[in-house]
C-alpha cells in the first residue's frame, strides 16, 4: 500500500498492479479497496494496465479532512493520475461512475472513461435526491450508521426489506459497512440529486463508454441511455444478463476492447 497527498493535504491510500498504461479503479458508495468490486476487477486488469486501486476518502486506509465538497475527491483522483505521471483510463462503476465523469467533466489528465450504471435514477424531475443527501447526514449526525446503511439500502437502492435483515445478521459485512456510512452523504452529492447532469456532461471532450446489464433495474437502464446521450460521441453497451452487481469476468473484457481500441 502506498499514500498520494490530494490538493487539501489528505492522504490518498493505493495499491498498484500490474503494467502497461494507467487505470484507476473509482469504486461506487460503501466500496473501498478491500471491500467490493475492486478487489476482484484489479487482477484481471492487471495483465493489461497499471491499475490503481484506491480507498476513496474517508474509507479504508485514507484521510478524510472537512467540508466535504465533490471537487475534493475529483481532487484526489488527480493526485493519483499525477502519482501515475500520464493520462490515464477511469473506470468507475455506480457512483464511483458518476465520479468518474465529474473527473473527465473537470478537464482531469484522463484518455477514456467507462462508467458502469451511473445511477441517475431521479428521472421524474423530483428532489428526492436533496432529500435523501439530507436524510443520510441526518443519520450520520446522530451517531446512527447502522440505520444511514438500512435507509441507504431500504429507501434509495430499494433493496427488499428482508434482505437488509439477514445483512444485519451477518456481522461481518455489516460492521464494514457501518465504518464507511459517515460516507453515504458523499456519494449522494456526487450523485447531484440522483438527475443526470446533461449540461456538465455535454463539456466532456474525451471517449466514454456507458454499460448497463440486460437484466438491471429499468431506472439504471434508463439512467445509463442518459448519460451516452448526454456526452458528445459516447458509446452505450449493454452486458447479457448483468445487473447491477455486475460479473468482473463479463465486464474485463468490454473494459479491455474500449481502452484498448
């Protein structure tokens, strides 16, 4: 493991893998290095990139310096593209999409970006997104994490009720998502109100790709049609019989074929 400081002086944490041209892996909310997509993703990028594995802050092994601001973390993502001393390929998924194309948006050091399920679900215009944004720092004031984890997953992912049940009773997986809910709030103003930002994304210059799965709520459908619409040139691909947690094996390849191209 080794550390980037970003712009405010907070410590980056990083695994790199592998050779041949950068990529950084921008993981969605409650995901970090060890706990998520990441892990499995990084091992089969590896033969073909350097990959960049990193804890977003406030999670794993990486600061967390107040106020937070979206512009911090696109911030730290430059960091590590200065670390990597090139441009460098993004693929971000959920909201570390969403992330991931705030970065390309900011005029960052980036070839491409591949954002899997950006998810943009507010698609009836209404402020839910603020409301949820300000529920989850309500939660975490409070010193309740576990109950901004279940209003996470209960209210905004929509995940059935019993599902969130048995997740409390795996005490494993619950505890690590409890450390990193003061986080939630995070990823919900990245999100900029769950509404697909179409003029920010109209100023990104650069290829993107946006997938979805075959099989994945229709709203991260619908969400993911709007972001390559929005983006000048973007590619949109849809991955048989994926959904939202999407097999690194399917997914490599599609990565592998658009960075590559």
């Amino acid at each position: 493991m080794s550390h980037v400081i970003s712009r405010d002086g907070t410590a980056i944490a990083y695994d790199r893998f592998g050779s041949g041209p950068a990529l950084i892996l921008v993981d969605g909310a409650l995901c970090s290095r060890s706990f998520g997509p990441s892990a499995s993703l990084a091992p089969l990028l590896a033969p073909h990139f350097t990959v960049y594995k990193y804890d977003r802050r406030g999670r794993g092994q990486s600061g967390d310096l107040p106020p937070y601001a979206t512009a911090r973390e696109v911030e730290d993502i430059d960091a590590l593209i200065r670390e990597a001393g090139e441009p460098v390929f993004l693929l971000g998924l959920s909201s570390g999409g969403a992330l991931a194309l705030e970065a390309a948006a900011s005029g960052l050091a980036i070839r491409k970006v591949v954002a899997y399920e950006p998810p943009y679900v507010n698609d009836g215009g209404r402020a839910a997104g603020a409301d949820h944004e300000r529920r989850l720092q309500e939660l975490v004031d409070a010193g309740n994490r576990g109950g901004a984890v279940a209003y996470f997953m209960r209210s905004m992912v929509q995940v059935p009720a019993p599902f969130v049940v048995m997740m409390r009773l795996m005490p494993w997986i619950w505890r690590k998502l409890k450390a990193v809910a003061d986080t939630l709030p995070y990823d919900a103003a990245v999100m900029t109100e769950f509404k697909v930002p179409r003029a920010r994304l109209r100023s990104i210059g650069i290829p993107v790709l946006a997938m979805h799965g075959s099989k994945t709520d229709p709203r991260l459908q619908r969400a993911t049609r709007g972001v390559a619409e929005a983006i000048p040139g973007a590619a949109h691909r849809v991955l048989a019989g994926q959904t939202h947690n999407v097999k690194p094996g399917v997914l490599v390849p599609a990565v592998v074929e658009f960075f590559t191209a």
